[in-house]
C-alpha cells in the first residue's frame, strides 16, 4: 500500500508540473502577442487620437540678424489616463485645476517693431506671464447654495500656479498673493468687434512678474514636455543653451487648450513655441551665415539627420525676399531632402510689390539605416550610381547670405522692414513728472501707414482695446483719464471730440467701453480697460492719467529698491491683422498642411478660414521710484543701541554680582601664597630633620 501511495503521489506531481509549464507557455505566447501589439502601437503615426507636429521656420532680417521660431503641437484626450507621446503631467494639471485655456512664457530681451517688423507668432512681455481661464464647477441640484464661481477660479488659479511653477523651475508662487493677481474682463479673449467682448461663463485670471529671471532651468522642463526631447527633429536644433540664451530675444512659450471635438469629447491642445533673434559672429569672407552656426550646434559637434519618430508633421521652413538668399547647405541635402516652395506678395511702397519665397524641407522623408553598432541608427538615403548601391549620409543646414546681384541689379533695398511685416500700428508707454509723491501714466499708439493710400495698402477704421493694470502702491486717479485723437480731447462720456469742426468723424462714437476696477490697498491692485474706435484718418491715439504713490512698510520693499518697482505690461489688443499669406492650395490635392504657417497667417489650424484671434501687443517695460527711506540710517540706529544696550547692560550686570570681599581678593590671595609657601618650608626642614635623627640611631646602635 505504501509503495502505491508513493506511486500515486508520483503521478500526481507529474501531471501538476505538466499543467505548469502548459501554463507558462500559454502565458509567454499572450506576453509575446502583447508585446508586439504594444510594439505595433508605438509605431509613428499609429495612434490617430495622439498627434503631434514638430516646426521650425528661419527668417532674414532687415538688420542682418535673423529670427528662428521652433513650434510644436500636440493633441490628446483629456480623459486618458495613459498616453504614447503626449506629456501625462500637463493632462493631471488641466483635469486637476478644470482649465479652459492658458498660456505661460517666459520672455528676455524686447522685440523691435520698428527695425525687425511684425513677429511671426506675437511677442511677449519681459520676464514671466500667466494668464487662464477655467471651466465653471457643476452646480449641484439638491444644494440650497450655490457655488461660487469666483472662488473656484481662485482655488484653480492657486493649483495652476504652484503646479506650474514647479514644473517650470519659477517662482510663480507670488502670483498666487491677491495684490498682484487681476480678473481680466476684455484681455485675451477672441475677437468679436464688440465692447463686451465674447459672452462667457469662464472667469480668468491675470499675472506677471517682469523681474523674473529666464535661465536654463525653465528651457529643460519646457524640452521635456516633447517626446524626442532635444535628440531628434527640431528639439536637437537647441542643444546649445548658450547661443538660445545668448540671443538678443528669448521667448519660451506653453499654451494649453481643452476642445470639444465632434464626438462631444473633450480634448487637450498643448502648443510650444521658442522665439529667438539671433546673429551670427562668424561669418565667412563672403557673408555667408549657416543655420547651424547660429544654433551653436556646429561647436557641439550636433547634426540634424532625422525627425522625431513620434512626429506626424516634421519641416523645416526658410522666408526669404531680395536682396536675401537661402539655400540648402547640409551634406548631400539636395539629393535627400524633399523641398517644396511657395511664393507670396508684399508692398515694398509706391505701389510696387516684392516677391517673398518660402521653401519648405520635410525631415519626415529621410530613410534609415543601421550602422555596425547595435541599436544605433543614422539617416541615410540610398543612390544607385554604376557601381550599385551606395549608402550616403544626409545632413540638414541652411547657408543665408545676402544676393548681390539683386542688388547691383539696381533694386531698392532699406532697413526697414517691408510693409507686409510692417504693424499698422505701435504703441510706447512712459512715465510723466518728478519727484516721489505724484506722477502720471501715458500710453501712445502711433499708425505706421499713411492716412490714405501707402504702398498700396490702405489705411482702415479699427479698433483697439487697452488692458493696464497697476499695483496698488500707484492710486490712480480715474478722474484725470484723458482721451485725445491728433491732440483733440475725446470726452469720455459722450465718446466724441471735445472740439473737433473741421474733422469728418466728430459725430463717432470714439470710446465704446471703459472698464475701471479701483484698487485696494494691500487687497487688490487697480484695472483700466477700455475699447476705442478709430478711424482711418487718425494718425495718434494718447491715453493719460495721473496718479499717486504710496508709503511702503519696511518689509514690503525688496532688497534692490532703490531700483525701483516693475510695472505690470500694458496690452494693446488689435482686430485679427492683414498678414502675408502664401499660395499653399489648401484646397487642393497637393496642399501644405503647416499648423505654425496657419499660425503665421491668422488661419484656423488645420482649415482654411481666418481665425477670430486678435494681434496682441504687449508695451515696454517701465520702473517707478516709490519714496525710499535711506535703509542705512536704521542700520546705525539699531547699532549704536544695540552698543549702549550692551554697556548699561554689562554695567548693571557688574553691579548687581559684586562682592564686599572681592576688593581685598588679591592682596588676601597673595598672603595666603606666603603663608603656604612658609608651610611648606616648614614642612620640609622637619621632614629633613627627621631623617637626619633616624640615621644617627642606627650608628648609634
């Protein structure tokens, strides 16, 4: 029976080990198939809900420097919880803080209107900006009170902050302080032509901090968020850090945005744009610049030779117009690369237009090859010639140099920037008075085209919004805001000039809304906004007020104040403008599909009709002294008192410890040396006598 039972046990631990390797088996075969079905999945251009499209655009300017702008655009369900190519940190913060839209940048340096033109895709103010908007929280139906919209906008706002001011390595915590933050009620919202702007249930919120320093800590996080980094595509054109912070003008922008699509689902847009004006100290002998050099990545030894893999859209486009030229100038670029290019028509003045050239590289068509090492790639194409089939390197550069037969042609050529690049309009702010109690605010906006017919293209009526916030240590005084048209006072009331017979638009209605949110102190800093009408005919627009500054407590100065206080940007807000627009058949079979060109040309992307964006201007930065107490005078005070403090003190501490017996202590301490030291002598001549004695008894003996 025993010998059975062994037996039975035998074949029952068989039979359980064959069962476990059937299992492992089957469980290796499901591992396998989903691993090449995840392999299969991350496979460029696979998953048609996550999308992503890699940009760069390079453009001559009138000066010889030259701008490049690196875009990139990704999509993605808000509601997923795992994604293949889009950043998961940005899809948690817009869930976590409802967000509608926002947009963050960080900006150093000014952009010049007047010397490099209109920018391709906006400018921003100096230092760091945030602004958002934020989706109402859902009213619950059995409450008896409903909840506050505004303070859910503020508890979003406080989460959308310190998340990304994590993220971004900045300070943006100080925007969460009530003092320096403002609910915009015109600013940054599509264009509608109305004074009330587009009806929306979405509170926003407004804050800057002009003194915010842009290193490389807010570049490498801003990189991150691309799923190639900076190691393939246009993310390896800013491998060098020191020419993208060397440039005369830096701006690094984040836009997210939620958008309900078809399907009643809501998506995620997230938008990166860097904005650089670079210049090239090396040149050649004949002035040739390379694309390369100007990114410093030729001195990294870097050479861009594919797209991101994750890339739906991966090109590379070159604006040029006499006397400048671009061309390809990477090894084999010629042969490997699929270029396209387009043209366009601008005025140049008296009624002659210029011909702009855009050419357009697709990095997206190079092949791939596997080298000898394993696990590394390098782009390649192949060419077939006599001796079969030879494998050739391609590398990606541009060469811009100036056409010199243009110009010995006997074509015109000027500085300024061609009146298709020109703004129609520009705006200066500055500061009026003296001394440290009272001073005044000017905001001057100037039109660049004639009043009638330049270039050929016409002057026309518009619009224009004002956003000025102030802090609250600048008290405005509302009732000296003044209003004037080619120096004619424009009453605020009635929105028409004061004394204006001789003009054609004195029956107008000039000023069609004024929006006035007075500060309180150490609460809330003060808001001006407004939207003017004005007509072809009106050459200069001035916007004045006076105001008065206030006592600052000692701790609500900053270490530098005798530099003086940044005020917050001032924002122009213009209807959509009259851009370039080039021939890319975007209704056509062989259209060029380019978010960053739509972007550039005030399209809809990926549509072609005009989009309801306004042109935003942003005015020069300004500081302001605010009365300074002289921070060395406590300084002495407190230590001369501190010094008397010490001596009374020591003094009273001396007294108070003294002993009646301490005044003798050294003529006792030196008395009771003299008497040991004659008990010790003493002590000794006994000692002596005593041996002496002891001997003399032994002899004796």
């Amino acid at each position: 029976r025993a010998v059975g039972d062994r037996v039975a046990m035998r074949s029952r631990g068989s039979r359980a080990r064959a069962i476990s390797m059937s299992r492992a088996v089957f469980l290796a075969v499901a591992l396998l198939g989903s691993s090449a079905v995840v392999a299969q999945g991350s496979t460029p251009h696979s998953n048609p809900v996550e999308t992503f499209d890699e940009e760069a655009l390079v453009r001559p300017l009138p000066d010889g420097k030259t701008v490049f702008v690196a875009h990139f655009r990704q999509s993605a369900p808000l509601a997923s919880r795992h994604f293949e190519k889009f950043p998961k940190a940005m899809a948690q913060i817009a869930r976590a803080t409802r967000l509608a839209e926002a947009e963050l940048s960080f900006t150093q340096g000014r952009w010049d209107d007047l010397r490099w033109g209109r920018a391709p895709i906006g400018t921003k103010p100096i230092g760091a900006e945030l602004w958002a908007s934020f989706h109402p929280p859902p009213q619950p139906t059995n409450a008896t009170t409903a909840i506050d919209v505004n303070t859910e906008a503020d508890n979003s706002w406080a989460k959308l902050t310190a998340h990304l001011g994590g993220f971004f390595c900045a300070s943006l915590s100080r925007l969460t302080r009530s003092e320096t933050v403002v609910a915009p009620t015109l600013a940054f919202r599509k264009w509608n032509g109305l004074a009330t702007a587009l009806s929306s249930n979405q509170p926003r919120r407004h804050g800057s901090l002009p003194s915010e320093a842009v290193c490389v800590e807010n570049l490498t996080p801003w990189l991150k968020l691309l799923p190639c980094r900076d190691q393939a595509g246009v993310g390896s054109m800013l491998k060098s850090r020191t020419a993208v912070f060397g440039a005369h003008y830096v701006s690094i922008s984040t836009k997210m945005e939620t958008k309900l699509t078809a399907d009643s689902k809501w998506d995620l847009v997230l938008t990166q744009t860097l904005t650089l004006v670079l210049e090239d100290s090396t040149k050649k002998e004949d002035g040739t610049t390379h694309l390369s050099s100007l990114l410093g990545i030729d001195k990294k030894g870097v050479t861009i030779e594919n797209s991101c893999v994750a890339a739906r859209l991966s090109r590379v486009h070159a604006e040029s117009h006499a006397p400048f030229k671009v061309a390809g100038a990477g090894e084999n670029m010629t042969d490997f690369f699929p270029k396209r290019e387009h043209t366009a028509m601008a005025p140049i003045g008296g009624g002659v237009n210029a011909l702009i050239r855009l050419q357009t590289w697709d990095l997206s068509g190079i092949g791939r090859r596997t080298t000898g090492r394993t696990g590394s790639t390098r782009s390649t194409r192949l060419t077939t010639g006599e001796s079969g089939v030879i494998a050739a390197p391609a590398v990606f550069d541009l060469a811009f140099s100036e056409d010199k037969e243009s110009a010995l042609s006997g074509e015109s050529y000027s500085k300024a920037p061609l009146l298709g690049y020109t703004p129609e309009f520009t705006g200066e702010r500055y500061l009026t008075g003296s001394g440290t109690r009272d001073g005044g605010l000017t905001v001057e906006v100037t039109r660049n085209l004639g009043t009638d017919v330049d270039g050929g293209r016409k002057s026309r009526d518009t619009k224009l919004r004002l956003f000025q916030p102030m802090p609250w240590y600048v008290r405005v005084f509302i009732h000296t805001l003044r209003v004037t048209y080619d120096g004619e006072v424009v009453e605020l009331v009635s929105g028409t000039k004061s004394k204006s017979k001789s003009s054609k638009s004195s029956t107008a209605n000039f000023v069609e809304g004024l929006s006035w949110s007075p500060s309180i102190d150490r609460k809330r800093p003060s808001v001006l906004e407004m939207q003017l009408a004005i007509p072809k005919d009106v050459a200069a627009v001035k916007i004045a007020v006076t105001y008065e500054k206030a006592f600052l407590y000692l701790n609500e100065f900053p270490p530098d104040a005798n530099r003086g206080f940044d005020l917050p940007p001032a924002v122009l807000t213009f209807p959509p403008p009259r851009v370039i627009r080039f021939f890319r058949n975007l209704q056509g079979m062989d259209a060029l599909e380019s978010p960053l060109l739509d972007l550039m040309e005030g399209l809809v992307v990926g549509g072609n009709t005009a989009s309801e964006q306004p042109e935003l201007v942003y005015l020069n930065g300004l500081l302001i002294t605010m009365p300074t107490p002289d921070f060395s005078m406590p300084f002495n005070v407190i230590t001369m008192v501190c010094t008397l403090m010490s001596l009374l003190a020591g003094g009273v501490l001396a007294a108070l410890t003294k002993r009646p017996s301490w005044d003798d202590f050294k003529a006792q301490k030196k008395t009771q040396g003299a008497r040991l030291k004659a008990l010790a002598r003493s002590s000794n001549a006994v000692a002596k006598r005593g041996k002496g004695g002891k001997g003399d008894a032994k002899e004796e003996y």
